[in-house]
C-alpha cells in the first residue's frame, strides 16, 4: 500500500501547490468578472506564465502554411491538429482577405475558423499578416498595392523602391491602425469563451537585402538628427554625446538600429490600437540573425527584432508583450543560444515557428527547461503539394507530424501541470545533444542524470540520432515527475558519501491535471535508472539515501 500513500502525499502536494498558483492567479485576475477572463501574460520572480482561464498554459501548438487559413483548406490543418494533439493552432488573418475594399472589412473567414476551433477543442493565435510579412508587403490589399505612390515602399540610398514597405507610410499605418483595430473589436464582441488567447502583430518585420532600412526623404532627415535618448539608453550607449546622429552614435549598424527603431513606433501605434480595443496579449516574431556571427556585416533581415535591437524593440514597443523567435536552426549550439537571447530578463520566451519534424522535434524539451510559455512548430497541417517522383514508394506525409505528435500525446495531458510548475521554477528539461550521451540536472541535494543510447548497466553511447528529451519537475523535497522520450533518468545524492534508493517509481497518466496511479515500477525497469522509450511514460518517483 506504500505505493497508494505516496500517491496521495505527492497528489496532496500538486494540489496544494496549485491552490496557491490559483490563488496568486485569482488575485491577479480579480478585475476580470468575466466567466472567462481575457488570457494575459504575468510575470514573478523574473518567470512567465499565459493564463488562460486563469491558470498558466502551456501552448504545445502547430503554426499552418501560409495559405491554409481559408475555409476551404481548413478541413486540412484541423486533420493535422487532431492527430498532433496540439491545444493550439496559430494561423493568419490576411489584410487582403480580411479588408478587401477600403473600410469593408470581412469577418467570414475570422469567424469560421474560430467556430471550427472550438469544436475541435483548441485555442488559436492569431497572426496579423498586415503591412509586414517576412519583410515584405504581400498581404496588402489590392487596393493599397495599386497606389504605390500612396502606400509607398521603402526606399534605397539611390531612392530605388525595394519590396519592403515604408515604416514611415502615414497613409499605410493608419490603414493597418484601422484595420487591426476592427479585428481586435470584433474579437472582443465575439469570443467571451477566449478561443483566441493571443495575437502575432505582423510577421516578421524588417527589411531583406542591402539596402538595410528604408531611404526615404523623410527617414533621410531622422537618420541624420540626434538619436531619441529613450534608443541611447535602451542600447546603453551612455558615453555619447548629446545630439549625436544615428552614424555617430550607432557606426556600422547605425542602418539596423535606425530601421529597429522605425519598424518599433509603427507597430507600437499598431499595436497599442489593437490593445485599447481588446488587451489580448500581443507579441512580434523575428526572422533571426546567426547569433554566433558577428553583428556586422549585415547579412539578416535588418529591422526586424533580432537579438542585437531587442532592447530599441522593448523600448520603443511597450505595448508588445513579448518578442518570440522564429527558430530554423537545427543546431544545439545555436537553438538554444537563441533560447538564451529570448528568454532573457524582461521578455517571456515563447517559439512560435520553429522544426518540428525529424530529431530537431526534442528542442521543444529544451523550450520548456528554458521556462518558455509555448512552442509551435511551423507549417505542420495538410495542406502542402505532395511531392512523390514517379514510381516512388507512397510518401511518408504522416512522418512529418510523428515527432510532433510524440511531445504533445506525452506532454498535452499535463501541460497545465507542467505551466504551472515551470512558473514556479521547479522544471528542468533538456533534449539529447549530438556527441554528448549524459547531462545533469541540478536539484540541490540531488542530481539527476539524464544518459541516452543506454541499455542495462552499458554505458550509454548516445542514440543513433539525437532524438532523446528528458523533464524533471520537482513536487517535494524527494518527490518528482519524470517523463522523457528515448532517454534514462537516474539519481544520484549530491553528498558522493550517501547512496540513492527508489523508495517508490509510479507510472501513471495526468487526466485533466490529475495523477492516475497505475502500477509502481521495480526490478528491471529500474535497477538501472529510469528508462523512456518512444511511448508515453510518467512516472511519480520517491527517493531516500542510505
Ligand atoms: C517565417 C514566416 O514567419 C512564416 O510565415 C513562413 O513564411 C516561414 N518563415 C517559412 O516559410
């Protein structure tokens, strides 16, 4: 019966440490008399937490193509989202679609795709695809890209239009002003269930090739006037003299940090149009810059919030709530530097785009060890062109989800559990690092060592691919949660005198946040460690020195 014991203490715990997470949310949310309360993001102790219903959320989510956001290929991305298990689907709103004569906006598609999303029992974020994406104006309505001379283009140092828009366009901020203020209205008259908890503000803004920021007579006269001192302060450039222009101050990236700080104040004014009329959270995505390569030269998006502006974006952008990565590097050394530079102080970390087939899928363990409020990996729904050579075996179109699919049938059953003990800073998780087959968690008086490609006593070589992930969360000062894919788990007492002993390893599933005890692990399936293979496996685990 000793197992059925500890299984109440630790489920005494879990719901002991919920009720105070619940109460600090209730507190927080007192102002809200909604049955509902509009999702927000809230900070303690330098950790994040999204409340949704007002209790940290997990996003385990799935960002759709491009083009998918239309009721006739909805049918697609939702077959893919059922299969993933993903409580989230992020996909865009198109200016275009969305506004299709000047002031005539179209609410059709928003309103399906929010309908369809509450039988299918997920959250949405929305993506605002108005005057930037990926750098570009493409998302314009047409009748804004048939008066250039109205709705300009950046321009470069030879006054040539490039294909980025002007960030100083009065004509085209007040049309995006208007009509991101209708979309985030007709949100808050529509959703008092909260279907859609946050909203992307453009996409990817910046500017692409070498013309850096835009050129423009206006941006002329700014770029060579003194820079704002909230910008100097913000970079900490507290030894330039007063007066000083963006070259004297700035030098070679005076470009980037001048077109950061143009980029800021239109979406700002955006932004902070959207939230007066619905505060759902807001956040900006960026296309990154290699942050192992040097500032300069300028060989990314210029702009854009990448690492090196993010202090002008939170400067300049108050009313953005956070800045997320957009992460396509398939690296350790760089996904999770990039993990660093986003979950910094005084920004949530949340991946909105990232890999999420093949072994770069355990970097969503990573996102999580990093405190990160959701993970969402890019274009995973149905809707893309098959491509098979002529006599091919039949495609593999289900493999590009498994990966996906494998995190979320594991961590979705728990991701409240899981949010909530990360805003508490009781969870570490880690994915497998190429070359690297064993890495410790420190948890104070113990250590918790996590080895991959073991079996039996063997010493652990690492798995074929690097595909092993691993998460420990402590419930009490001897008590934890382990759960992992393809990975071991073991102890060892921080004091090298003392030797670990499992007083009980229960394997059991989270159904609505609760532990169901199902039977205690021992003998082979723990004499050497904790093992996890490609199944679902959670484990309630108690443990002693001798
Ligand atoms: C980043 C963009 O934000 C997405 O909309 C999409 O275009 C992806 N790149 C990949 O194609």
């Amino acid at each position: 019966m000793r197992g059925f014991n500890f299984k109440m203490t630790a489920f005494g715990k879990i719901l002991c440490a919920g009720a105070l997470s619940l109460a600090l949310a209730g507190a927080l949310a007192a102002a809200q008399p909604a049955a509902h309360p509009i999702p927000r993001l809230v900070q303690k102790d330098g950790r994040y937490a999204l409340l949704v219903d007002n209790a940290p959320f997990l996003i385990l989510g799935a960002q759709s193509n491009n083009s998918s956001a239309w009721s006739f290929t909805l049918p697609e991305v939702w077959r893919a989202i059922d299969e993933l298990h993903a409580n989230t689907l992020e996909t865009p709103i198109y200016w275009e679609q969305f506004e299709p004569q000047p002031g005539h906006f179209d609410y059709s598609v928003l309103d399906d795709i929010v309908k369809q999303a509450r039988q299918h029992h997920v959250h949405l974020v929305f993506l605002w695809f108005g005057t930037w994406k990926n750098g570009s104006q493409h998302y314009m309505p047409v009748w804004m890209k048939l008066h250039p001379q109205r709705y300009t283009h950046a321009v470069d140092a030879d006054g040539r239009p490039v294909d980025s828009p002007s960030p100083f366009c009065k004509a085209s901020l007040d049309a995006d002003i208007h009509a991101f203020t209708a979309l985030m209205r007709h949100l808050r008259q529509t959703d008092p269930q909260r279907t859609v908890i946050m909203v992307q503000v453009e996409n990817e803004t910046g500017l692409y090739g070498p013309a850096l920021r835009d050129h423009s007579a206006e941006a002329q006269k700014l770029f060579n006037s003194a820079v704002p001192a909230d910008v100097l302060n913000a970079m900490g450039k507290t030894d330039v003299s007063p007066g000083a222009t963006w070259r004297q101050a700035f030098g070679d990236l005076a470009d980037v940090d001048f077109g950061a700080w143009s980029i800021a104040r239109y979406v700002q004014q955006v932004a902070a149009a959207g939230k007066a009329a619905y505060p759902l959270p807001l956040y900006v995505n960026a296309a990154l810059r290699d942050p192992t390569k040097p500032e300069f030269p300028v060989t990314y998006e210029s702009g854009g919030p990448t690492d090196n502006v993010i202090p002008i974006w939170k400067a300049i952008a108050p009313a953005i709530d956070l800045i997320a990565p957009d992460i396509y590097f398939s690296d350790s050394k760089r996904y999770l530097k990039v993990l660093d530079l986003y979950g910094r102080p005084g920004n949530a970390l949340f991946v909105p785009e990232t890999i999420g087939f093949g072994d770069a899928a355990r970097f969503a363990f990573s996102v999580i060890g990093h405190g990160a409020i959701g993970y969402s990996p890019f274009g995973l729904d149905y809707t893309r062109a098959p491509f098979r050579l002529p006599g091919a075996a039949s495609g593999s179109r289900p493999d590009f989800l498994f990966p996906t699919a494998q995190n979320y049938r594991l961590l979705e059953p728990m991701m409240r559990v899981i949010a909530r003990l990360n805003f508490e800073g009781k969870v570490q998780a880690v994915a497998e690092l190429r070359g690297q087959p064993k890495q410790t968690l420190d948890f104070g008086p113990w250590h918790v060592i996590v080895s991959y490609g073991a079996f039996r006593n063997r010493v652990a070589k690492g798995n074929r691919q690097p595909i092993g992930r691993a998460l420990v969360a402590q419930l009490g000062p001897n008590e934890f949660l382990v759960t992992g894919l393809y990975s071991r788990v073991d102890f060892e007492s921080a004091d090298p005198s003392r030797h670990r002993q499992y007083l009980a390893v229960e394997q059991g599933s989270y159904r609505k946040g609760i532990f169901h005890f199902e039977r205690i692990l021992n003998g082979d399936q723990t004499d050497w460690g904790l093992n996890f293979g490609s199944e679902p496996l959670v484990l309630h685990v108690s443990v002693a020195t001798y």
